[in-house]
C-alpha cells in the first residue's frame, strides 16, 4: 500500500527563493546569467510555475556545487504529491492485483 505525505514537499524553486539566493547573495537575474537561461526561466522556478527539467538541474548543479540528483529529487517528490493529489479518487478505485 502507498501512503502520501500529508504536507507538499517544498519545492526546489521555494528552496532557492528562500534559503539558497539569499545566502548566495545573488539575484535572480544574476542566476539566470550564471546558469546561462533567461530571467524568465529562473522566475518561473522561483514562482514554482515550472519545474527543475534535467537541463535546469545541471545548471543549478555547475552554479552550487551539487548534484543535478539532488534538484531532480526535489522536483519528483513535489511531482508525485501533485499528481496523487489530483487523482487521489481515481486511484482509489483501482483494485490491486492478488499475486499468489
């Protein structure tokens, strides 16, 4: 049986809007330049209107010193929740299989 969390995970862009960009001292326009994107695309992951693609958390990784795992983690967590939620009745009607 799957059990949910009851609290969303944070979601990366919560975690660079509110923890990693201030202690790096950097803006989001200043990101953006260094990870090589348009401010659009670090605005929207702040705003967590987009997730961390493969390609964003290699970036974020080169810029911090971590690993593209570590966003890429962070997002699937946040993708799940979002997505039990969702559909959280139309799971429930699925009846597992009894496997002998």
């Amino acid at each position: 049986m799957h059990t949910i969390r009851k609290r969303r995970p944070t979601h990366p862009g919560e975690l660079l809007r509110e923890e990693v960009l201030p202690a790096a001292g950097i803006t989001a326009t200043q990101l953006a330049q260094r990870m090589g994107v348009t401010p659009h695309t670090v605005t929207a992951l702040l705003q967590e209107k987009r997730g961390v693609t493969p390609d964003v958390a290699h970036r974020l990784a080169r810029v911090f010193h971590t690993t593209p795992d570590l966003w890429l983690t962070m997002q699937q967590a946040v993708d799940v929740w979002d997505t039990f939620a969702a559909h959280k009745a139309e799971y429930a009607r699925i009846t597992p299989l009894k496997v002998a």
